[in-house]
C-alpha cells in the first residue's frame, strides 16, 4: 500500500496540494511518494515517510501508475490518461490561477469534464476526505481522433511542449501515419525527458526571453527538414513552431487539447490570429465565426472505449 502524487513539470506553487495533505495526511496509505517542481511541496520532505522529487524515469512514473494504491494528480490531460491507461480512477485536485497556480483556470474546466464523465474524483483543499484506494477499472484511454479530420500531409514536423500535450501529440502522430496521410519526419519539443529518444529540442519558452533563441532554432530545423505542414498541440514552443511554418506559407494543424474544452489557452488564439488550420475539442465557444473562418470544429475525444 502506497500514494503517488504528481504535479506535473510546472514549477508554480501548489498551495492547494499543501493545504489539502495538511488537512488529510493521515488518510494517505504510506509511503508517500511525490513528483513535484513546487517549491512549497518541499515542506513535507520533513516527514520520513514522504520522498519529494522533481521527475520520474518513465520506468519509475509506470511503477508507481501500476503499483501506488492511491493516485492523486494535478489535473492535467496527461496524468488522467496514463491513470485511465493503468486501470485506475484516480484523485484529481486541479490547480487555480486565483493562488497562482497556474496561468488561468482550465484545470477547473477539465475537473468537471472528469466529474461529468465518471473518470475520476475530484478533491478540494480545505476538505477533510477519507481516501480510499483507488477503484480499479479496465485498462481505457481517451480516444481522440484529431487526425480524423486532416487532410494528406506529405512529410510533417510535430510541435509541443513536454508535459500533457506531449501525450495527444505522441497519439496524433499515430494515427496519421497508420491512416496514410502523413509521415512524421521530426518530434520537436522544449524541454528534454528521458522516456524522449529522437526529438529535436528547442529552447524553452516559459518565459519571454525563449521565444527569439526557440524562433532562430525553429527557423534552421525548418529549413533543414523542409516540411510540408506541421501539427501542434499546444503550448509556447507550438506557436513558435506555428509562426515560422507559416512565414514559409505551409500549413499549421493546431489542437486544442481536452484539457482545454470550452477556452482554449493564448497560443491556440495566437496560431488562429496568424491563418493556421484550428482544432478545439468539443466546444469553441470563444470562436467569432465571422473572424475565423477558417475555424471547424470536431469532436476530438470520447468517453472511454
């Protein structure tokens, strides 16, 4: 019997998290271990039966998804599938810009997506719950269907941030290459990761002075491979990407992942100010048809299969 606990690769403090382990500890099966960058997570390191560190060998993240009794993540797109993947209903305590936790609210947003479609609970920091382990399903995932709606790309470069996006991105590119309608010459991302084998990375964008260094480094991997279009899901590294395929007048794929269901974050508005080809999961609600018209929206995720 043990907790896993994941916030992801942001380095914002979690607050939340603190106040709900402070509130609830004692429920938690030990030990307690905690992939977490945010600094104010590190007050609970005292206690000798939680161990706090910033990453995971992909190797140790699928231990601890198989093998933890309880699960409890920031909700990111990402850890909802890989727990979905494991078999698990997970707890989910989604991060809120009011505590500067994140840069708006669409945590929020996918913790309701998550409550509406019975694929996990959702935790509240001041409440004091009696967690149980989590409840075994069978082995699903979200099925999204981006690349249903592409045309033939030729030859493509795949951009996107390492963090949840990364998983849609990874799927994405499957699907177009076992539909035929593309092949991926290149996965180019921000930030290195050991589960990552022959990506191309850029300079991180996380704050303002990345973007020129990533737009130079994009620009020589776009002239290097020449690609016929590039698809995105998400993040500063996919508007980069999106900025210097369209200055050569190639076509951008940009997807909206689930996590952003309704408002879909600043990049994806970003790529749509600049002509790219849009995708937004489900509802687009933001969208001015008469702006964007250039602007289809597809259902690109299910319920579990």
């Amino acid at each position: 019997m043990s907790t896993f606990i994941s916030t992801g690769n942001l380095p914002n403090n979690f607050p939340s998290l603190c106040k709900f382990l402070s509130n609830n500890l004692d429920s938690l099966d030990k030990p307690i271990l905690i992939q977490s960058l945010a600094k104010d997570v590190s007050f609970f390191a005292k206690d000798n039966q939680i161990s706090i560190l910033p990453s995971l060998s992909k190797a140790d993240y699928s231990f601890q998804l198989e093998n933890a009794s309880i699960l409890i993540g920031h909700c990111g797109g990402g850890f909802l599938q890989d727990c979905l993947m494991a078999g698990k209903l997970a707890y989910f305590l989604p991060r809120r810009a009011s505590f500067g936790e994140h840069i708006d609210d669409h945590q929020i947003e996918l913790s309701q997506f998550i409550k509406e479609k019975n694929l996990g609970i959702i935790l509240f920091p001041n409440e004091f719950v009696d967690v149980k382990p989590c409840e075994i399903i069978p082995r699903s995932k979200l099925k999204i269907e981006f690349y249903d709606e592409l045309p033939y790309l030729g030859n493509f470069l795949a951009v996107s941030s390492v963090g949840g996006h990364l998983k849609w991105i990874q799927q994405s590119i499957k699907g177009i290459e076992n539909s035929q309608k593309g092949n991926c010459i290149k996965l180019v991302v921000d930030e290195k990761r050991p589960f990552l084998e022959d990506e191309i990375i850029l300079h991180s964008c996380k704050n303002l002075y990345g973007f020129p260094i990533a737009f130079l480094q994009m620009l020589f991997v776009f002239i290097k491979y020449k690609p016929n279009a590039i698809i995105t899901h998400g993040a500063g590294i996919g508007f980069v990407g999106a900025t210097v395929t369209r200055l050569f007048r190639k076509n951008v794929y940009a997807c909206s992942d689930l996590c952003r269901i309704a408002h879909p974050g600043r990049w994806f508005r970003a790529c749509l100010a600049i002509g790219s080809k849009c995708y937004a999961p489900e509802i687009a609600t933001f969208l001015d048809s008469k702006r964007y018209n250039m602007i289809k929206c597809v259902k690109v995720l299910h319920n579990k299969i």
